[in-house]
C-alpha cells in the first residue's frame, strides 16, 4: 500500500521580492543660503583637494503631517493617499511614525560650514557639513550632514557663473543627516536616522541649497 503524503506550503510563501527593506518617512525640509567668498584650501596629501563654504542663512520645517491633511473625500479626493495629499501616506504605520516625531522650526544661528572635497575625476563633490539652529523657544539643535553630489551640467553651469545656470533638479545630491541637542522635546531626531535628496537653487543672484529630509524606517511586508 502506497501512502502520498502532503506538503502544507501555505506557511512557506516566498517573500514579496521588496520585504523588508527599508521605508522613507518625510520629516523636515532644510533651504540654507551659501554666502560669502568659498575658501580653496588644496590639500597635499588626500588627493582631493579642500573648498571650505560657508552657510550663513537659513531655515528648517516640518514636512506635512498626516494629522494636517484634510478628511478623505474619497478615492483620488484631497487627502486621499494617492500621493496628491498633504503628507498623508495612506499607511497608518508610517503616518504614526511621522507625527512621533517633533515638529520643528527653526533658523540658521550664526554660520556653518560646508568642507567640500572634489573626487579626482572631477565628477562628484563630497560634502561634510556642520551648523546650528534654533527654535522660537531658544532651544537649539546642531546638524550634521555628509553627502555626495554629481557635478552634472546644471551644476556645472552655476558653478561656473554662467548666465543661463538655473536651479538644479532633485535626484544628483543625497545626504545622510544627524542631529544633536539637549532639548527634551527634540530627543526622537537623535535616536533616529535620517537621509535627504538636495538640490541647488539660484536665489536674487544667490545661491542656496534645498534638502527633502526623510527618516529611515520599516515597514512590514
């Protein structure tokens, strides 16, 4: 007699192919102003050699929030989680970790610094950022960022001078971002980890940068 068994296979699907990577949650937006004669301080030894730039303006806000939407209307309606909405994901996970973390404005205090190093093909600048800023109630958080940019044309065309340079589009400059402070009310952006993706924006003959911060999460499959 023969005996076929059976193989439950309902508990051993393969994993989705994305499961458990990581989830970006917006939370700040950074716009700093770059002002003042940058400093080409060369470097002898590193083979990339030193700009220092200087960040003497500024300000950080909050990204919208799921408890700023408006109501649902419906499907594709205002608020609706399609990706039309004021900050409101759909995914009650991630709206619970955006509106857990504090909500921040706050502007440049004095100056910060910017210590650039061009890669030695000359296709990419390595940033490595410092500054302060602080809120309406005096509490202040020191930010950290280092990141790297592709020296694309449009980047190209500002640094140069040139006439017909515009703001750059989002997608060549990525950062990765920490903060420290000894306010209370600010300790989630210490405990947390957060990137960004930059762009340069040509401001009154000015120049300034614009960062889209997100916090590093997960999410179950």
């Amino acid at each position: 007699m023969e005996i076929t068994q059976r193989t439950d296979t309902s508990s051993t699907a393969a994993p989705e192919p994305h499961a458990n990577y990581p989830s970006l949650t917006p939370a700040y937006t950074f716009n700093f102003r770059i002002g003042g004669p940058a400093s080409p301080v060369g470097g002898l030894t590193r083979g990339q050699p030193l700009t220092v730039v200087h960040i003497i303006g500024g300000r950080v806000t909050s990204a919208p929030r799921q408890s700023d939407a408006p109501l649902s209307t419906g499907a594709g309606g205002v608020g609706g989680g399609d990706g039309s909405g004021s900050g409101n994901t759909g995914n009650p996970r991630e709206a619970e970790a955006v509106d857990e973390l504090p909500r921040l404005e706050a502007t440049v205090r004095g100056q910060g610094i910017d210590f650039v190093r061009n890669d030695p093909d000359g296709g990419r600048m390595r940033l490595d950022a410092g500054l302060v800023v602080e809120d309406g109630d005096g509490a202040m958080i020191h930010i950290h960022y280092t990141g790297i940019v592709e020296i694309n044309d449009q980047l190209s065309a500002i640094l140069a001078g040139r006439r017909d340079a515009r703001d750059t589009e989002f997608g060549a400059s990525f950062i990765h971002v920490t903060f420290e402070t000894g306010s209370e009310k600010y300790k989630e952006l210490e405990r947390g980890v957060f990137v960004g993706a930059g762009r340069f924006i040509l401001d009154r003959g000015g120049l300034g940068v614009e960062y889209k911060v997100s916090r590093v999460g997960w999410k179950p499959p």
